[in-house]
C-alpha cells in the first residue's frame, strides 16, 4: 500500500542522508519531506476530457474487495488505475464525510442516527465496518482530496436533497486543490449538475431506468457531457446517446459476465470489483430490426369471363292459338285417313 511504500522510502532517504554534505541533506530533507508522488516526478491526474474508454470507476472504493468508501479501498483503486468514486454526505457542521448511505448505522462503528446530525468529532472517531479485516477509519472528503487529487481522477456523487451552499463548500474544496479538470461530479438531482458544471467541474447525470425524451438536447444545451444510467436502461437507448456524442457511464457492474453485456462505446462504468471487470469488454449490440419487406406490386385483377349469352326463349303460343293448332292438326289427320283405300276382304275356298 502507499502508506507502507512511503514509510520505506523515508527511511532509506534518511540512512542516505545521514552521510551526504550538509547543502546536499538540506535538499534532499526538503524532497523527503514530500508525498512520494511529488517529489518523485510521479504521473499526475488525468483530466476528465482525457479518459479513455472504456475507464472503471471503483464503486465506492471496491465494496467487494475493501471497506465500503474506506481510505484504503480508494487508495487501492487508483494504485491500480481505476477512478475510485465515492458518496459525499455533510456533517452537522457541514463538513463533507465519504459514506453511501444517509444514516450511520449499515456501515459505520461507533455512530449511528443521520450522517446530518453527526459532528466532525464524532465523525474522527468513528470507524467502517470491514467484512474483509479490521474496522478502517472514516473517511473526510478532504482527507481523499489531499491524498489522491494530484495523482488520480476522482468521481464524488454529491447526494440530493443537499443545499446550494454544501455544493458551493465541494466545489471550493476541489478548486483549492487544483482539481477541477480531474474531477467529475456525479448527482441524481439535475439541479446540482447544472451549478457544478458552470463552476467550470466536469459533471455527470444519473438515471434510472429509461432515458427520458429531450433529455440528451437538455444535457448538451447545458454542457454537461457525461450520462450515468442504470443497467436496466434499454440497450437501444443507451446506443441512441452514445451515438449523439455524449459519454455514457452505466452503473453497477457487479461480475464480469455482466461487463460484456454493457453496450460497445461506452466511456466508462461502475464497478464493485474493478480488478475482476476488466478481464471482459463492453461488447453488447442491440439487435436490428428486420428490413422492412419492400412493397410488392398489385397484382393485376383477373378478366371477368364473358357472361354465356342466355338462349333466346321459344316464343309461347297463346293458349287460343295453341287450341286452334291442335284442332287443325286434328282436322288434317282425319282427312288424310279417310283418303286411303279400304282392304278388300278375302274369299275362303276354290273352284
């Protein structure tokens, strides 16, 4: 770990020391006195508008591998090259703490109730319940801020229901610290983007579920580039925004397997194990509707056959007619009878 790694390379500095010149150990007492990332020339912060898809952002440090929103558990993220991203709460007083939940009692020793009606003090003395190990210490936004801001992007999600001026207090925090290229804000409540990203911060709006309409001419008329949906955001819909250029980053990746069915081109994602996440890559594709059938031409109406003609019906004699007809049929019968010669009758005998 770097707090180990540190306490090492102090110790060899000064046995190097103890025999160098006197303007020589002045110097070099000065650069021992540093983080080891400054006075080694270490690499610095990537600016948000530099990362490289697909990043992982550790969710809550790595709740499957650390304390959830520990100190180690971020310091681990960014030794490995992941983003860690955190939970903002404020205390009584206002200060900023690290914890997902708005109450104390899930994850914290030693306190309980609202994170809201809790001290600094309080707060100093608590600790984080570890299913891994030993209780860590909890964790002030200030305490990441000096640590890791020189050295690794952070992603902080500023909780709803806060007030104006504990967003203000966050964004003073992350200025002071030189910060506010390298690191992106992350909020539910759309309010709280828009006044992050015009103090100059990088900003990203979480949903849940579908993707609102005009949601994306929205995000881009108020510059804030970056969309944080849920996995259950259809896949067709998550293309459609990557598409429209602003970068996607859905949350939470809880197994590998789960990684491949994020969308190709996504900008990042959230994940519980970031180390074993990044064995697989975003490769889901919604499918393609079926081409529409092309129209198939009417086909041409069959010809009526002709209608046979009807026979022409035999006139019909009118009943008067028909008798006379038949009585001089009858009247020509008898006459053409009475013309034939009648048979002689015939002689029986002989002479």
């Amino acid at each position: 770990m770097i707090a180990d790694f540190t306490a090492d390379r102090r110790a060899t500095r000064r046995g190097f020391l103890a025999g160098a010149a006197g303007a020589i150990l002045g110097g070099l007492s000065f650069l021992a006195s540093q983080e080891p990332a400054a006075a080694a020339g270490m690499r610095t912060a990537t600016a948000v508008s530099a990362l490289r898809g697909p990043t992982i952002f550790s969710h809550r440090g790595g709740a499957l591998r650390y304390a959830e929103e520990s100190m180690a558990g971020f310091v681990a993220s960014a030794e490995a090259g992941f983003c860690p991203e955190m939970d903002i709460q404020f205390l009584a007083d206002g200060a900023p703490v690290l914890c997902h939940d708005s109450t104390a009692d899930r994850t914290m020793i030693g306190v309980s109730g609202p994170i809201d009606a809790l001290t600094s003090a309080q707060w100093a003395a608590a600790t984080i319940r570890n299913p891994f190990g030993a209780p860590q210490p909890a964790v002030f936004f200030a305490e990441v801020l000096d640590r890791l801001a020189a050295t690794t992007t952070l992603v902080p999600e500023i909780k709803t229901g806060c007030s104006s001026s504990d967003v203000d207090r966050v964004i003073a925090m992350i200025k002071q610290h030189g910060a506010a290229a390298s690191v992106l804000v992350q909020s539910f409540d759309y309010a709280i983007c828009q006044r992050v990203q015009r103090a100059g911060i990088p900003t990203l709006y979480l949903i849940q579920g579908s993707v609102p309409a005009g949601l994306v001419a929205r995000l881009k008329n108020d510059r804030i580039g970056w969309l944080g949906p849920s996995r259950a955001t259809p896949l067709a819909q998550l293309e459609a925004v990557i598409a429209a250029g602003i970068k996607v980053a859905p949350y939470t990746v809880k197994s590998p397997e789960e990684v491949t069915r994020l969308p190709k081109g996504v900008a990042a994602y959230f994940a519980d194990d970031p180390w074993t996440a990044q064995t697989r890559t975003p490769a889901a594709v919604s499918p393609k509707p079926d081409p529409a059938p092309k129209p198939q031409p009417k086909p041409k109406p069959k010809p009526k056959p002709k209608a046979k003609a009807k026979p022409k019906p035999k006139p019909v004699k009118s009943k008067r007619k028909a008798s006379k007809a038949a009585k001089k049929h009858k009247n020509r019968k008898k006459r053409h009878t009475a013309r034939r010669p009648k048979k002689r009758a015939g002689t029986l005998g002989g002479s």
